[in-house]
C-alpha cells in the first residue's frame, strides 16, 4: 500500500462566500447551485477522549458536515455559537436545536479501546419529534476514522433523503505534473490521495472492478498504449492485453470477472471481451470503422460502445455475446464515451455540439437528453455508485481539473489540484 | 568521489555516445556499444567536453555527429527523406496529395533497404475524448502504412501505433496549433 499524502488543501463555497481551508491543502472543492430544499441540520462535534489523541479525531464532525453539505441537498448549521454540546441523545435539549431551526441533529462520541482501537458512536435525531432517526456504533482502527466519518455521513444520507449514500467511496483519476504522470485514488472528498502507479509515459482510462479491488489501465510506458490491471492492496500487476498495435478501453463486465477492451491487431479499433486474467479473447464487434469506448450495461447484456461507422462517431450497442450492432444516438455532431447510471436507466455520454464537448444524460426510459455540463471540452463521465451524481474531466485556465454534477444538472462541483494537471477520472464503488 | 559515481558518470558518458552515433547511423546498422565508430562514413569529431576537468581522472567525451548528416539520406535537410511529418484535415485519415512526394521517397528508400524499418506515430489533437483520439491516430497510421504497402512495402518493414492526444500541444488556441498535432510521424528503427 502506498504512503497516505496529506498535502490536501480544500476550498468549500456554498452560495455564500463561506470559505473552509484546513491547512497543507491541494485540492479545491467549490459548489454551486443546491436543492430548493435544503434540510437544515447541525452536527455537533464529538465527544472525545482527553487524551493526545490526533487531531483527526476532532474532524469526524467537520468530515460528516462537508460529505452532507457538497451533496447540496443538506444546509448545515453553525453550531459554534452553542453552549451545549451533547454527545448521546439521552442529553439533548431539542428546544435549544429548534431555536437553531434545526430539523436534524447529529451528535457523537469516540473512545479508546484496548489494542489501539477507537469505538466510534452517533445518533441522528429528528429535533422536531424529538426521536432518535438512527444510530450506530462502529468498532475501528484508528487510520479508519476518516472512512467511518463518510459511512456516518452515508447513512445520516440515506436515512433522510431515501437514496444511498455515496461518501464512503473513492475516485481514480490521473495527475500529470511537472512531466509524470500518476494514478491517484482518494476518498469521494478528495481528501487522502494514495498513488496506485506512476510513470513518465501517459497512464489513460482507469476503470474499478466492481468488488473495487483491483483498477485496470493504459499505459503507454513501453511506447504503445498496454491495458494492465493492479491490485490496489497488494500493487501487482497483470499485463492484461499487450498484442500488436494498441491495447486500450478497458470495461469491466458487472460481475467483474470479463473485460471489455479495445485492441487495433487487425487494423482499425475493435471492441473484443477476454477474461480477467487475460485469457479467452473474443472479437465482440466486426466493421470497417473506428469502434471504441466499450462500457456494459448494468445488466450485463449489452456493451455500448462508440463508433464513427454512420459517418460522426455516435453511440452504439450490441449484445454482450454478439451479433448485429444498433444505433442508439442520433442527436448532436457527435457522441461518444457512454456510461450506464447503477440502475440501467440513464445513460451519461459526452456530446459533441459544433466542436463543444460537453456531458450529456439521456433517458433511456424516454429517450429525452439533458446537457449536464457547460464546458467545452469535457470528457469522461462517471457516475456515482448511487447514480445521483456525475464526475467528469474539464479545462479550467488551461490545466484539467475534475467537475461533478448532479444528475439532476441543479449542483455543481468543481475538484481541481493547484500547479497539477488532473484528468481521467473514475469513480469507485460505495465501501462496505 | 566515490566510485558508484565515477561509474554512473562513465556510464552516462557512453550512453551519451552510443546514442550519438546511432543518430548518424543508416537504419540497417546496430552497433555495439561503444565510444568509437570506426565504420566508412562516421566519423565523428570528438572532442572533451569544456569546463568538466576535475578530480575525477575522467574526461566526459562528446561526440559532435552533425557534421556528417550528408552521408545519410534520412538526415540531410535536403533530402526528402528527412521529412517525416504528415498532416491530416480534423477527424480525417485521408493523406492529403501534398504528402504524396514525401511518401513515395520514404517507399523506394525501404524497398531498397529491405532491413529498414519505420514506425507509423499515428497523432490528434485534443479536441474529443482520449480514447476515441487514440483510434484516430491509430487510424492514420494505418492510413499511411496502406499508402506504403500499395507502393510495394513490405508489412514486415511498418509498425502503426497511437499515441492519440497524448503527445499534443495542449491549450491551442488556433486552428494552425491543432493542425500541427495531427499528423503522422515517420521514425525508423534505431534512430
């Protein structure tokens, strides 16, 4: 595993000019837009041990607070000004949290446990009905507490919004700077950012196995692009295609034991599948054109993958064992890059408008489009385990930076690293 | 100093050379590693790099090569066949009847020197996603290696890979900086 690099500096703006900056920071988070309602909700820092304990442990609170906040769906509360802090429920005075106008409470507390561990509690609380919503205890190491302050955050989400929660999971993307290129994998908040791989050559199209185990790759450092997969606990690697010409589009299949992948052997880009242990390679689609950008629909029955067989290149499927391929856009000068929502009923892809690549959502219950994304040239989209949020490359003052969007189109994010590079993102699976 | 960096500097010294005399070398020959090339036609100017005399007892050599492109096709300016840049329209992998000359030069040259062998850098630019640019310039080298094959080159003697948009010049602002990263560069082995 590699070393944890706190070098993260994080910027948080919500409507107002409210600014967070905890310090040794690198990556900027800045919101706009929200939902019309907003459930106003205080979390009250937890209790803890008076003992030299790392000041991690006082985070908990700010981590649940900013998880809840950049959902947009959350308005949390200043609880600075109140004497009070209540770490059970038992000592709540919920008329106090009302005055607060309140509707949900969130309080906590942490101890020590033998063999250097920490039991992590908290209750959510309905301060109008004055009940208790939720509450868990979580029996941890200590470099799990910022993972166990996302789960708190997931389900204080789910238990009052009735969607999963997605704070307990991680993103991939790739950072070049100063002429390296590096894999990255940090939590959902950009915070805790461990390198998987690094290399002077281009690194490409990073894709989790479902499991989120192992992540697969182009690298280009052997002057051609070569498809591997790493195990992101123990670092090995598996070449995973390097045939003639270039290996490239990695996919993982839903039940994460196929890939789809992108191989030229023949001559133009062709969609093939082979096994995860780079065995059993099948040719899945067979044309004259470019065929690229592999992705499965969650039900693992199709793969979509893009094309420029019609003329544009524009999304098309075709059955996972084969067969005949068809058309599934026809709208704008291009489309390309399709991604599947967790559910099967939308369908993210990055639309080309006159020369403006931008991110796309089409229903596919309804076949109705919705421009997600107002930049130029925008690419890769990912969606959140939970579906409700999208992240996706763009360009802001000539350098790449991560955006992310929710499906609705209504909040806005933007993640970007000052003096680095950052693209290809890749949003991981929720952690169990 | 100690000996680990007498080594390393020795060491760079002579990949310094052998990277220097493969520049001035004609695509068929592979030399052994080594200072000095003795072979017709090569030879090189050496002389001791200024200001690195010190303590060490070692003098850096560096070889000056570019006095002799003119025995070697591929690098004299004035030869066509050190042209090696071919430019595509956006989203197209047709090669344009400009490039047809520089093509058909580099096409006699590797049926005369069966041995030779190039490699087909397929290029875009960055507008459009990594994965499709990849295929695009996978495309273009494919492009450009049929050209060759149907002016008699052997398949044995083309590689065709991509680099997509990787190797772009990025934040173009004009269409003539877009222009310039869509190309296929001609390289040939051992260059």
């Amino acid at each position: 595993m590699n070393k944890l690099r706190p070098v993260l500096f994080f910027v948080i703006s919500l409507f107002t000019s409210l600014i967070i900056s905890p310090a040794n920071a690198a990556l900027e988070i800045e919101i706009s837009g929200g939902s019309a309602q907003q459930i106003p909700i205080a979390v009250v820092p937890f209790g803890t041990l008076p003992v030299g304990q790392s000041s991690n442990v006082a985070q908990v609170s700010n981590i649940i607070g900013a998880d809840l906040r950049r959902s947009g769906l959350f308005r949390v509360l200043e609880t600075g000004g109140v004497v009070n802090r209540p770490t059970d429920i038992a000592q709540v005075k919920y008329a106090e949290w009302a005055a607060l106008q309140a509707q949900a409470l969130v309080v906590g507390n942490i101890e020590g446990l033998p063999g250097n561990r920490l039991k992590v509690s908290f209750k959510l609380a309905d301060v109008l009905k004055q009940t208790q919503l939720a509450g868990m205890e979580y029996n941890i190491a200590p470099n799990q507490l910022r993972m166990t302050a996302h789960k708190i955050a997931d389900v204080i989400y789910q238990k009052l919004t009735g969607e999963a929660g997605i704070f307990a999971s991680r993103i991939a993307y790739i950072n070049k700077s100063k002429g390296r290129y590096t894999l990255q994998v940090a939590d959902a908040d950009g915070e805790n950012p461990q390198t998987v791989v690094s290399s002077n050559e281009p690194i490409i199209s990073p894709a989790w196995s479902p499991d989120g185990s192992k992540i697969a790759y182009v690298s280009f450092e052997k002057k051609k692009p070569i498809i591997f997969v790493q195990s992101l606990m123990t670092g090995q690697r598996l070449t995973l295609a390097n045939f003639k010409g270039n290996n490239s589009a990695p996919a993982w299949s839903p039940d994460g034991t196929k890939l789809a992948i992108v191989l030229t052997y023949a001559a133009n880009s062709q969609v093939y599948t082979i096994n995860a242990d780079g065995t059993g390679l099948k040719q899945l689609t067979k044309s004259s054109a470019i065929d690229t950008e592999p992705t499965w629909s969650p039900d693992a029955k199709w793969v979509y993958f893009s094309s420029d067989r019609g003329g544009r290149p524009q999304i098309y499927k075709v059955s996972s064992i084969g067969g005949e391929a068809q058309r599934v856009t026809f709208e704008g000068t291009g489309n390309l890059s399709p991604r599947f929502s967790p559910d099967g009923k939308l369908l993210a892809m990055i639309r080309n408008d006159g020369g403006k690549y931008r991110v796309a959502l089409q229903d596919l219950t309804n076949g109705q489009v919705q421009l997600l994304s107002e930049g130029g040239q925008d690419e890769s989209p990912s969606f959140a385990p939970n579906g409700r949020v999208l992240l996706y490359a763009t360009r802001t003052g000539g350098r790449g930076a991560l955006a992310a969007v929710s499906s609705d189109g209504r909040v806005k994010q933007r993640l970007s690293e000052s003096g680095g590079d950052i693209r290809e993102p890749a949003w991981g699976p929720l952690l169990n | 100093m100690t000996k680990g960096m007498l080594n390393k500097k020795l060491l760079g010294s002579l990949l310094l050379a052998v990277m220097l005399s493969a520049c001035k070398s004609t695509p068929m020959v592979d030399k052994p590693a080594g200072v000095e090339d003795k072979s017709p036609g090569a030879s090189s100017v050496t002389k001791p790099a200024s200001g690195t005399a010190d303590t060490s007892g070692v003098k850096e050599v560096v070889i000056d090569s570019h006095a002799n492109n003119g025995n070697n096709p591929l690098k004299d300016p004035n030869n066509i066949l050190s042209k090696r840049n071919i430019y595509f329209d956006f989203d197209s992998d047709a090669v344009k009847a400009e490039f047809r000359p520089l093509i058909e030069a580099h096409a006699k040259y590797l049926v005369a020197n069966g041995n030779a062998k190039l490699i087909l850098q397929g290029n875009t630019d960055e507008r459009g996603t990594r994965e499709y640019n990849l295929s695009l310039g996978q495309r273009r080298s494919v492009s450009v290696k049929k050209s060759f094959n149907l002016l008699g080159v052997q398949d044995k003697q083309i590689e065709t890979v991509s680099f997509g948009e990787e190797k772009a010049t990025a934040n173009c602002a004009v269409e003539t900086c877009h222009q310039a990263n869509r190309r296929v560069d001609i390289a040939y082995e051992n260059e």
